[in-house]
C-alpha cells in the first residue's frame, strides 16, 4: 500500500513533463538580518508565477486517468488557480470553463487567457470569489462538467505536496523550519503531510492574512467556519472558509504557531522585496517573509524554509501598496488642518515643516467659518520620528490639526 509521501513523489515526477523544479535559494540578506539561514522556496518563478499550478496539473491528471473520456473541466478563482488550470488544460488538451469574479486583477485575466489559448473560457461573474464560486458550481452541474477545487480536493492537496519534495531534494537535508501561508489550506496540508513523513522533525509556522483567519477561525471553533467579512486585499489568500479536506490534515496545528500578518504590514515586505532583493511578489507570495521579525528570536542559528508562493502582482497597483507601507511605517501621514483665512497663513505652515518633510497631497475641503477652512494635508519623511518635532512645531505656531492617518472611516472617503 502506498504511503502519502510515495504518491506525492509520484506527483512530483509527472511535473517534471511541464517544468523543473522552482529554485530553493539562500537569501543573503535576510539570512544576516536574521543571523540564519534563510531560504526562498521560489513559487513566484513557476511558469504561472504561482504554486497553484502543480495542484490543478495533478488533479486534471488523475482524472484524466481514470476517465480518458473526460473532456472538460471547470473551476472558479481569483487569479492563481485560473492560470493554472488554464495551463493543464493546454498541456492535456482539454477544454476549460473559468469562473473569476469581475473584480480581478487585469493582470491575472489577461494572463490565464494566455496559459490557455483556446482551450479555455473566461466568464466574469460577482463581484466576490463565492459568487463566481456559486455560479461555476452550478454551471458544471448543467454541463457535465468535472469541477476543480483550488484547495479542498485530495488531488490537489497531493499535487501541492511535490514543494516539499523539492524542498527535501535540494536542501539535502531536513529544515528546522519551514513556513507557510495559508488561503484555503491546500498547500500547507499538502506540504506538512509529506514532511511528517520524510522529515518529522521539521516545525512549521503558518501565516494568515489578518483579513481572512479562515484557519485560525477553524482552529478555534473544532471545525471549518465562514468568516462574516474577508479583507481582499491578500487576493491569492483570503479565503472564507478553509477547506473542508486541508483542515482534516490540520486540525492537529497548535494555534499559537498559527500567525496574523496585517495587510498593511505586508506592503511594506513586498516593497522591502522588491527594492533590496528585486523580487517580485504579490501580496499572498509575501506573507511568509513578512512573519520573520516576529520569529527573529527563535529561528537565530537555525535552517528556515519560506514559501514566495506567488508573485502575480499588477503594478497598477503598486502606488496603493506604497502608500500603505509608507503609512504602516510611520513615514508618511494625512491631518485635517485647520487654515486661518488671512495672507500669509500657507506660508507660517510651511514654516514649520522640517528639512525632510514633503508635502505630498493639499487639497482644501471646505470653508469651515469665515475665517477658517479646512485643509487635507498628506507629509511624507524619512524617519516616523520625525513627526513629534513637526507636531510640536504646529502647536507652537498655533495651528488646528487633527491626525487622521489611522482613522478608518475618514481614511475611507477622504484619503
């Protein structure tokens, strides 16, 4: 009788007829900062940019072969798993239904259209993932089709297994840990499985966008929940609820080796990447990295293993994960001020900017009184300190402020 780490070693094998093993690679940088030996396990560089690429081929295979006759196949997603059904079924021929909500990145349509040439449709259905979800489903029904889950399917889960294979076989040796982001759990169920197997003493952490905990949830109710509101912004990761099939393979985590990673927090990994390193990630590809500091004091002198598990990322949206890094680090700020309506008013608040501050954004809300209105102001410096002496500056000049950078609400209409 096989064992799970024999057929994920099967699984592995049959890859290598679409692409070679994603590079394992010690990063330097991280590594000192660290005082570890850290390695980037490169999902980002698959040939869909992702590791959602290896589930989809290992299901459609298994399919395949138990049902040579089966001609088309159908799946929602947001982006990751699309391209990469849309590229099995190429490789096998096939014919492919994607469901994707309206609201995915052009980026990531644009890109399954091209994994799938003909072979494939895209329909652009809800605004939200479980409305595209809804309508694939019930579209495959009518059609006869073969659904494929991103992540609470058997196969799938053995196909995302074949990471750790080539984690073991490249590293020659077992980590002392290995991290992992979690979405709908397909990955890390897949990836944990095997480990238990071929290197047991390996330790996990598990990451979770602090918008979508469907793990956490899960771990703390006995069971898979539906979360009542997802932050979308970790696009590859923000699940609802995790799959029914991963949590049976994780139920047993420890919930405090689960982490949260805010999203705005994320925006500064993904820039630090991009800047130092030239890596490339999306937001989902950037959560395992982005734990680190928190781990700092229990990984020195030790082999960690992070998953990039994708970097399908439009830079359209780049200034909004600049501005959210530059907020999250302090650097940079919006206030309500309020302007005395005299001459020389702009110039006595300029005054009180200091060497290293830049205006970023001025725009005049209203006329609050006849002798005061309202400013939206956004500065930007290169230390968060540097703020205190600028608010000091303000209130000895006399001016109205009000800091509205970490408010939510006002954030959301005027910002």
């Amino acid at each position: 009788m096989s064992t799970f780490s024999d057929t994920a070693r099967a699984a592995t094998e049959a890859l290598r007829a679409v692409f070679e093993p994603t590079p394992l690679q010690r990063n330097d940088h991280l590594s000192a900062r660290f005082g570890a030996e850290i390695w980037l396990k490169r999902e980002d560089l698959s040939p869909v940019r992702s590791y959602k690429i290896r589930g989809a081929f290992n299901a459609m295979r298994k399919v395949l072969a138990a049902d040579p006759g089966r001609a088309h196949f159908v799946c929602a997603s947001a982006g990751n798993h699309a391209q990469g059904v849309a590229y099995a079924c190429r490789h096998f021929g096939v014919t492919g239904t994607i469901f994707m909500p309206v609201t995915t990145p052009q980026q990531k349509i644009a890109k399954t259209r091209i994994f799938g040439g003909d072979f494939v449709e895209i329909r652009l259905v809800g605004d939200y993932f479980d409305r595209s979800l809804a309508a694939a489903q019930a579209f495959c029904a009518e059609a006869g089709a073969h659904f494929l889950s991103p992540f609470d399917d058997l196969d799938v889960i053995e196909g995302q297994s074949s990471v750790a294979v080539e984690i073991l076989d490249q590293l020659g040796r077992a980590p002392d840990l290995v991290i992992l982001p979690v979405g709908g759990g397909g990955l890390a169920s897949g990836v944990t499985g095997y480990m238990a197997e071929a290197a047991p003493a390996t330790q996990f952490r598990f990451v979770e966008p602090l918008g979508g905990a469907s793990l956490t949830a899960a771990l703390r109710a006995g069971g898979p929940v539906t979360l009542d509101h997802v932050n979308s912004f970790v696009d590859g990761a923000a699940v609802a609820r995790i799959g029914a099939a991963p949590f049976d393979r994780l139920r047993h985590v420890v919930p405090e080796h689960v982490l949260l990673a805010p999203e705005d927090r994320i925006c500064v990994t993904m820039i630090e990447m991009l800047n130092v390193e030239g890596i490339v990630l999306e937001p989902a590809g950037a959560l395992s990295v982005d734990v680190l500091p928190e781990l700092a004091g229990q990984i020195e002198g030790k082999t960690v293993v992070c998953l990039t598990s994708g970097g399908n990322f439009d830079f359209e949206r780049l200034p909004e994960v600049k501005e959210r890094a530059q907020r999250y680090s302090g650097v940079k700020k919006y206030f309500i001020l309020r302007l005395p309506q005299r001459p020389g008013a702009l110039r006595d608040f300029l005054a009180t900017l200091g060497p290293d501050d830049d205006i970023a954004r001025f725009e005049y809300l209203k006329k609050s009184a006849r002798n005061f209105g309202s400013v939206l102001i956004g500065i930007e410096t290169r230390r968060a300190a540097d703020f205190d002496g600028l608010c000091a500056r303000m209130e000895a000049a006399g001016f109205t402020y009000r800091d509205i950078t970490d408010d939510e609400t006002l954030a959301e209409f005027l910002i």
